[in-house]
C-alpha cells in the first residue's frame, strides 16, 4: 500500500504527496490536462510545442534550466494525447527552489516572438528527424488517421503537418496558454523526503495566489462506430514491410480497459506469449510481431503488428496474426496464462513506482484520472476468461479493424 495524501488549494490545484525519508531528494511532477486532443485540426502540434516553450523562461525568470540546475536540479518533460507533464528533482533542502520555478512559469509565462522562433525551429527539426528521416516515421500519421474520422486523436503528437508549427504566431501561443495552463486544470505530485505539512506550506505559498482561469472545456467529438473495414497501403524508404491492425476499444475509465491491457499482453508480452510462440516460434514469416493498447483517456485503439520477412505474401502474414489474436477465443487462456500476465502486470506496476522521481509521475497520473494508485493492481486483477473472450469477440473484427501496410517503396 502506497500512502497517499491530498488535497486542493482554493484555486483548483489538486496536490498529491507521499514521504520518502529514505532519500536526501525530492521530486515535483506537473501535470496539466492538456495534450494532442485539445488542439485545432489546422495548427495540431501545440502541445508538444508547449512543452519546449515551458522552458523558455517566464517573465521573472529568463532560464528556467539555469536557476534549476543552480540549486543541484534536473528536470525533464513529456506529451501525450492527454495530457503535458513536467517535472523536476532537487535536493530536499532546496524544494523550495522547483516550487518557485514551476508556479513562476505557471502564472506569467514569457510570450516573446525569440523563445517562440527558437522552440519553432527545435520542434521542426525534430518533426523532420523523428517522421521524414526516420524508417516508419510517419506510419502513425498514416495509422491515426486511417483508424480516427472526427475524433482529435487522429492527429499525432507532434502535429499532422510540418506547416501548422511553422505558422503558429504569439497570439496563438498566448490563447492555448491561458486556456490550458492553470491551476485548475493540473496536479501537482510531491515525492521524496518532504513531510505533507512542508508540502502544504510551498504549495500555498507559490500556487495559492496564482489565480484560476476559464479553462478549454474537456469536450470531444466522439468518434462514430466503425461498421466497415478500413485499408490503406504506404510506400516509403523502410527495411520491410510491416502490417499494422487497429481496433476500437474503450477509454481508461471503462470497465473493459483492463480486459483489453491484459489481451495484448497475453499476446504478446514475454516468450510465453502467443505470438511470440505463434507467430515468431511457429512460423518463419516474421522477424518480430507485437500487441499492444493506446492507453488513452477516450476510446482508443487494440494495436496489432508484425514486420514480415522477405518474400512472405501480405495476406498469409494477415491472417496468421488475426488467427493468432482470435486463439484467444478459440483456445481461452488457461487459469496459469492468465495469473502470469496479471502477475506480470502487477511486477511492472511495483517497480515503476518504486523510486519518488517514478512515483510522482504516477500519482499525478492517477489523480488527473481520478484514480487511486492503490486500486491500479486490483483493477487488473479483476479481468476473467470469459470478460477476455468476450472483449476479444467484440473488438478484434473484421468490421471494426483498420489495416496499414508499410511497404518498401519499389
């Protein structure tokens, strides 16, 4: 059991902490509920743009690296469909310093056209490293919006285009900032040696007055149901043709997310796996093949895939994959697959929370989804073999699945 203590300041900021004495340090994790999803389909790339200009210093503090990093301090930061998150870690006796920091960002952010230019460029560059220059860089442009009609996760992260970074101006980043980064729509995750009473007395002192602000409300269109198979192939510069199949499946908070968690990893997750004996085993049509989940607050995606070997014919290769994803209900798993798995998961879960730095990424998490750390084990461990063939029988279809195949380009 993990202790876990809470509470929100007058202006929405929900805090969540937890003592480690064990450690000389502590870490602060932000968590803004803002990500990919909350962007307009013609300038996608904000949030993941934000993320750079965090770091471009506030109006009262130029260099946020600098002053962190003069009280012994590293930090670091991420984005994702849902959400953005920062976080920061400094020597207990110099906490003080990263409450500062991460509040003085929050309440006057610098908008000047240097820091927009310079982050423009970083983020253009990385555009053109990670999706132009990169082998199946931009297969999740393609996948994304094969799979998504109207729902904002059909834009990647990084942003659909190139373009729509280029063109972002100052009254542009000055809107998404003030409606998306405030208090009232962020968590704050204290870890490491620092009581609650301390944690308490910084978060008044730096977040309290900073005001909250008419925050972009949560509201997504919701994605149609697919009734029909979708199908796209991509030629590109890549070693080898891979075949990639989503499927619809329910967001975090719905009961069948765990069902779905746990069928991608009983097809998938170590040498026991089905499609490691399957597919990589009992086939010599792949050199590697995966399942995995989106993971995503809304409804998201079962992902399927397989790279083929020279010479395998697309379709022997589809169906071998789809035969081995439906084995689950064909053959269901038995009582000792299923405990190795959710075993498995349970390992996973208890050393990724293990160290403070670690932990305050994951109780903000947590909290922003309105869960308990303590219920994450548990919430797996409800998943049964029926609720697995039936989740199974539901979402890997024909109707429901969108197919991409990258090819080399001939």
């Amino acid at each position: 059991m993990i202790p876990v203590n809470r509470f929100t300041l007058s202006n929405g900021l929900k805090v969540v902490h937890n003592q480690d004495s064990a450690t000389a340090m502590v870490a602060l994790n932000l968590l803004y509920n803002v990500g990919s999803r909350d962007e307009s389909p013609d300038l996608t790339g904000m949030a993941h743009l934000f993320e750079h200009l965090m770091f471009g210093g506030s109006e009262n503090i130029p260099e946020f690296d600098k002053a962190l990093e003069a009280a012994g301090g590293t930090n670091n930061a991420w984005t994702n469909c849902d959400f953005t998150n920062f976080y920061d870690i400094v020597p207990a006796h110099n906490a003080e310093t990263a409450f500062w920091l991460e509040s003085d960002r929050m309440n006057a952010l610098a908008f000047n056209d240097k820091s927009l230019e310079v982050q423009r460029q970083v983020v253009s560059e990385e555009f053109k490293q990670v999706c132009l220059n990169q082998p199946y860089g931009d297969l999740h442009h393609h996948l994304n919006a094969l799979a998504y009609k109207v729902h904002p996760y059909r834009y990647p992260v990084i942003g659909k285009d190139i373009s729509h970074i280029e063109k972002v101006r100052s009254v542009d980043v000055r809107d998404f900032f003030y409606r998306h980064y405030a208090p009232n729509n962020a968590v704050l995750a204290v870890t490491g040696n620092i009581s609650l009473d301390r944690t308490r007395e910084l978060a008044e002192k730096w977040f309290g007055p900073i005001p909250a602000r008419q925050v972009a409300p949560h509201v997504y269109p919701q994605e149609p149901v697919q009734t029909e198979p979708r199908r796209a192939i991509v030629y590109g510069r890549v070693p080898q043709t891979v075949i990639y199949k989503a499927y619809h499946m329910p967001g975090y908070n719905d009961r069948a997310y765990p069902v779905c968690d746990t069928i991608t990893d009983l097809l998938s997750a170590g040498y026991s796996s089905r499609f490691y004996r399957d597919l990589l085993m009992g086939t010599t049509l792949f050199s590697k093949a995966d399942a995995s989940i989106t993971g995503t607050s809304d409804p998201g995606l079962i992902l399927l895939s397989a790279h083929l070997r020279d010479g395998v014919s697309v379709e022997e290769a589809e169906e071998a994959v789809t035969d081995s994803a439906l084995s689950l209900i064909a053959s269901p798993p038995s009582a000792h697959e299923l405990e190795r798995v959710l075993n498995r998961f349970e390992a996973s879960h208890m050393f990724g929370t293990l160290g403070y730095a670690n932990l305050a990424s994951a109780l903000a998490q947590c909290e922003a989804r309105g869960e308990d750390i303590n219920d994450v084990v548990p919430r797996q461990r409800t998943v049964t073999t029926d609720a697995i063939v039936n989740a199974v029988s539901a979402y890997i279809t024909p109707a429901n699945s969108s197919t991409l195949i990258y090819s080399p380009r001939q």
